[in-house]
C-alpha cells in the first residue's frame, strides 16, 4: 500500500537552513508514512495551538499582574503546559504502533532478546468476584479472539452471586478453564493461581468487566513477534458504556487521550509505566519469577491488594536492577525454582489497534471509589518503579518524574489557586489557575477529534480537566492516609 501523501497546507517563510525550516521539514518528514492526507491540517493546527500555550500562559500571567512572590506557581503551570505540549509531540510524531510498524527505537542489543515461535501459545486470564452482571460478556469475547492457539483460564475468587454458576455453563460450552476458590484470597494471588496452570508463551490478563475485539489480541501477541525486545504490551481502552450518563461520556473521551497520547508517548521509548487492566500481554519470561511477590506484595507494613497492573509492569521494567533480590526473597516459590530467566531490560509497549472497552462507573461514588484505588495504585508504585526509573534514560524519566510531580503536586497547587487566592482577594490568580486547566483540556480535546473525526464529543475534555484539579486531586491525601483499606472487588457502577 502506498504511503498518503502528505504536504503542508502553506509554504514556509523562514530562509533556507534556518531553525524554523528544519523543523517543518523534520516533521513533513516523521509523519508522511502515517497521516492521511484529510488529517494533515487538524495536526498542524493542534501542533501550532500546542506550541503557543507557554505564550498564551505569560499572556494571561501579565494580564492579571501576578506577583513576583508566586514565581514558583507561574513556572509549575508553564511547566505543565509545556509537558502538555511535550506529549502531543511525541505521541504523534514519535509513536509507532509495535502491530503495524517495525518500532524505530529498539532496545540496544536486542537481536539478543529470545524469540518467540512464529505462532506462540496464548494464556488469556481472568479473575473475577461476584460479577454475574458483566462476566458472560468478558468471558465470551475472550473465547472469540480469533487467535488460534488459545488457552482461557479464568478463577473465581469466592464468588456469592452466582458468577460460578455461570462459569460452570460457560466451561462446558466453550471448552475454557474455569478454577474455583472457596475462600477469597485477592485479585492478585488470584491471578497467581491461574498463571500456576498455564502453559502459554505469552501470558494476557482482562478485566471482568471488559469486551476484547476479537483481533485485538492477535495484534498483541504480533506486536511481541515481531519486537522479541517487548516483555509487555498494553492495548487501547474505551468506555463500554459511555452512552450511561454524563460521567461516563467525560471518562470515555478521557480514555482516548489517556491511551493515546500518554502512553503512545511513553511507548516512543519501549518505556510505559502501566500495562492496563482491561488488556494486558506479557511475556511468561519477563513476570513468571515476580509472580509470587506481585501476589505477596507488601507496603507500609501490611499487604497491599492493589497496584496489580502498575506494579507488574514495574517488575518488567525494573528487574534489571531489582529483579535478583525479587527472586531470592521468594527463592521457595515454585515460579522461581521451576525455571531461572536472566534478568533483562525489556521494553514495555502499546498497541493502539488492539481494542477493548470496559465498563466505567456510571455513579459518583463508584467513581470516587475507583479513583482513590487509582490513587493508592499511584502511591505504591512511586516507591517502587520511581527508585529506578531514572535508569531507563532521561526522556522517560522525565516523564514518569514529571507526571509523578505533577500528581502529588496537584492537592497543594489546588488549595493555593481555589482556596488561599480567594481568601486573600488574589481572584485574578484562580481565574488564571482555572483558564489554564480548560485550555490544557481544551488541548487534549482537539486531539480527540483529530483522532475521532467528526465526534463531538471532544468538548467533554475540558470537563474532566476541571474535575481532576477541582475534586479528583485531593484525593491523594485520603489514599495516602487510608493505605491499608480497602478490598480489590470494584462497587457496582
């Protein structure tokens, strides 16, 4: 197939060999093999927007005459915008799909990584508690992959509501492997359980709430073909439900850009520091060792029953440099004495075409709910993965540093703008604060509609921008000071 053309929309001004022409001719360049030729004017448009946000900050920053004494403040919002601007840039300019293109970074060494079989054998997992409402439709579409080779575990963790009976029926009908726990022993250890049986090359879990297109794990394990070099690989999530309520459109949009551009941008560098829930590959190589102590993980001196997807993707990254000690302090476990694998330093990727959905809360306090577990997972993992990260390469420590400060800086940042301004008559400063966060969200919007042409529902971003710095940031003190609460099955959307 022949490559659309691409061109741009103007002829540049700029003398021949400057700055500005090497930019616009670097660009032409990295996104001709990729760029329909109807999207090349949405990208430079949101392109030219991105690039004048630091201008519109100090704009807006001179015009309600900020004092000096906030200099920390001014340059924590032009450093967000900047990111913003950072992340768009690499998500469409420095992204490959591992499915669809051979990736232009590859890991050093990496014709030294093992190969897999031209067809591996697939291990799909799931675990599941009381969720007679959404399995049959998990677990069905999870048999039709249309990837040939498939083994479908599935463990129900103590169920009460009748999941097992349906499983049972499911497993005479589809030939899929059903274990049942009488007692409840967790998500993680549950997951465990199922990896005990399985004998697949590569290993992917879902979620019980989830539909899997029916080729997107064909595209996955493809993905990991073709780049050996890939010990995990993420797919694309969207809202199966977004047509619920209100909160569940602002979610699903916001899943795009979480998906799309956040980890596309992380994946420009083999580095994503989430290999989400909804579908999630690894290679048996790069977690089977970590199995016992993801499933044992303990924090702030008690079991921890969340971080399952965050804190898996940390082992595969991060065993390099933490991977032996893993190892010895399980050194009793089946899944360390079975077999050894060397440590490596695989990369970790995203493959925007393989395509699930999930169902999202639908409510306020299932909301909420979901979010202070996100917030938890956040914390955990911070202890962990950020004690290395920075190892990974400057590029994808910035990011993950970046985004980590940016989280934890979110409830201070919020108090001071909504809270301490108005107090002290500064209402011009929670003016700024507040127009800056709707045109960070604004940003993210256009690339919803530059990816989804014709969807409307772009403007929903700038919603969710608001609820993330007006209600979902100060939810990271409460998860900090409620660590140890809580139990792994989701509230009822």
């Amino acid at each position: 197939m022949t490559a659309p053309h691409f061109s741009l929309p103007f002829t540049p001004t700029a003398p021949a060999g400057s700055a500005a022409r090497r930019l616009l001719t670097s660009l032409k360049r990295r996104v001709q093999p990729y760029l329909a030729p109807g999207e090349r004017i949405g990208l430079l448009r949101l392109l030219g927007l991105t690039a004048l946000l630091p201008v519109l900050y100090l704009i807006a920053r001179r015009a309600v005459q900020v004092p000096y004494q906030t200099s920390v403040i001014t340059f924590y919002g032009l450093a967000v915008l900047t990111g913003t601007a950072c992340l768009l840039y690499l998500a469409y300019t420095q992204y490959d799909d591992p499915s669809v293109h051979t990736l232009r970074r590859r890991a050093r060494g990496h014709e030294a990584f093992p190969a897999l079989p031209e067809r591996p054998k697939v291990s799909f997992l799931l675990a599941v508690k009381d969720e007679a409402g959404n399995v049959e439709a998990c677990v069905r579409s999870m048999a039709a992959s249309d990837y040939p080779d498939l083994q479908v575990v599935v463990v129900d963790d103590g169920s009460t509501d009748g999941t097992g009976t349906i499983l049972d029926g499911l497993a005479d009908e589809l030939g899929i492997t059903v274990i049942r726990l009488e007692t409840n022993v967790g998500k993680k250890a549950a997951l465990v359980r199922a990896c005990a049986v399985a004998d697949g090359d590569i290993l992917v879990f879902t979620d019980s709430d989830c539909v899997i297109a029916p080729d997107a794990l064909g595209r996955c394990v493809r993905a990991m073909v073709r780049h050996p070099e890939l010990g995990a690989v993420s797919g694309h999530c969207r809202a199966l439900n977004q047509r619920a309520s209100l909160l569940t459109r602002v979610q699903d949009v916001w899943y795009e850009g979480q998906f799309r551009i956040a980890k596309a941008a992380e994946a420009a560098f083999g580095t994503v520091s989430c290999v989400s829930g909804p579908l999630a590959a690894f290679r048996r190589e790069a977690i089977y060792n970590y199995l016992p102590a993801w499933a044992e993980d303990r924090f702030a001196g008690a079991p921890f029953r969340f971080a399952t997807d965050r804190q898996l993707t940390g082992y595969v990254l991060g065993q390099a440099w933490r991977g032996r000690a893993l190892k010895r302090r399980h050194a009793d476990s089946p899944f360390v004495t079975g077999r050894d694998y060397p440590e490596r330093r695989w990369l970790v990727g995203y493959c925007q075409s393989a395509r699930v959905w999930t169902n999202v809360p639908a409510r306020w306090r299932p909301f909420m709910h979901q979010q202070v577990r996100w917030k938890k997972s956040f914390i955990r993992n911070l202890f962990f993965t950020g004690a290395f990260m920075w190892r990974r390469g400057p590029v994808p420590a910035l990011l993950y540093y970046g985004h980590a400060l940016w989280v934890v800086a979110a409830p201070a940042l919020v108090f001071f703008h909504l809270v301490w301004a108005p107090l002290h008559w500064a209402v011009g400063l929670t003016l700024l604060y507040v127009s800056g966060v709707l045109l960070k969200g604004c940003m993210w919007g256009l690339a919803f509609r530059l990816d989804n042409p014709g969807d409307r529902r772009w403007r929903y971003r700038p919603l969710m921008s608001l609820l993330s710095c007006c209600v979902l940031a100060w939810l990271l003190p409460y998860a900090a000071l409620t660590l140890r609460r809580g139990i792994w099955t989701r509230t009822p959307a």
